[in-house]
C-alpha cells in the first residue's frame, strides 16, 4: 500500500525528469515505465499492417533503468521498422521488400527470419545511423548499380534492403 501510495504520489513526476531516487528502486522505475508506456512487459513488440506501399509498422519498445543515451529521461526506447514492398524489384533481386529504421540509436541491430520452402533460419544485421545496407549487412546498392529507394528517409534512419522471404522478429540498439 505505501508503495502504491508513493508511487502515485512521485513516480510520474520523477520517471518524467529521469531523477534518481533513494526511494524507488531500478524495477519500480521499469515498472512505472512500463504502466505510463503502456508495454506488456519490460520490452514488447507492436505490429500493423500498413497501406500500399507500406506492408507493416513494427515498434520494438523497451524500458531500462538507468536509461540508456537513445533513451527518454524515464528509460523509454523505441525503433520503429516500417517495412515496404518495392512492387518494381522482384523478389530475385533481393530488393522487394526494404526496410526503414528509424529511432534514436546510433547502431541498431535487426533479427530477422528467412522462411522460403525450407526451415525457417535466422539472420542478424548490425548498422549505423544513415547506413542503407542490404540484409547481409553490405552497403547498398551495389558499386556497379545505380539503385533509388522507393521512399525518402533521413540522415539518422537505416534502410535494410532484403526480399519478402525476410521477416523481422526483434530490434535492439546497440548504442
């Protein structure tokens, strides 16, 4: 009961300023993150279905404490893949489907699940603010191609281009 009490009380406020406290441990801080950000857990993943060109928005959310640099003062982060179809690339080109990343990290790394006529596999890219790579993690395009994304993106997204057997399950920052 006290502890609801103080947490009503102080916990909005200081989850807000990011301000330590002698009062709240590091879970009660994740916890009142959590409620205010309205996560399932400590980390959960939201999905949607877009809107042509737009295949799906996926949100990747996390509350930590202490918060991380890319984090809000109350340990929030967020990276959000919003995944599009490249109707002019077939799916043999690798290029049907990139994706664009966007959050406050400077380096994000991406699993992602190969599924074609086989088992399903894994595959893990790791890339940099403004990095357009392709699912290997290789810069994209090509030297000797001279390729365009279908959308804009700015000087801090990421771009990973893949095909539509590609699917991504999670996202983390790295830093």
């Amino acid at each position: 009961m006290t502890l609801a009490v103080l947490c009503s009380a102080c916990g909005a406020s200081q989850a807000q300023s990011g301000a330590r406290s002698a009062t709240l441990d590091p879970a009660t801080l994740v916890s009142i993150c959590v409620s205010n950000h309205h996560l399932t857990a400590s980390s959960d993943m939201q999905t949607a279905l877009g809107s042509r060109p737009v295949r799906s928005i996926t949100t990747f959310r996390a509350c930590a404490w202490p918060p991380a640099s890319y984090a809000a003062p109350d340990g929030y982060s967020e990276i959000v893949v919003t995944g599009y179809l490249w109707d002019t690339h077939p799916e043999v080109t690798g290029a049907s489907a990139p994706d664009l990343v966007t959050s406050k990290c400077a380096e994000v790394e991406l699993g992602y699940t190969f599924q074609k006529q086989g088992p399903p596999s894994p595959a893990t890219v790791r890339a940099s603010a403004g990095a357009v790579a392709d699912i290997f993690g290789k810069p994209w395009p090509p030297p000797d191609a001279n390729e365009t994304l279908p959308f804009a993106h700015g000087p801090t997204d990421i771009v990973i281009v893949h095909n539509l057997s590609y699917s991504v399950d999670t996202a983390r920052c790295v830093r």
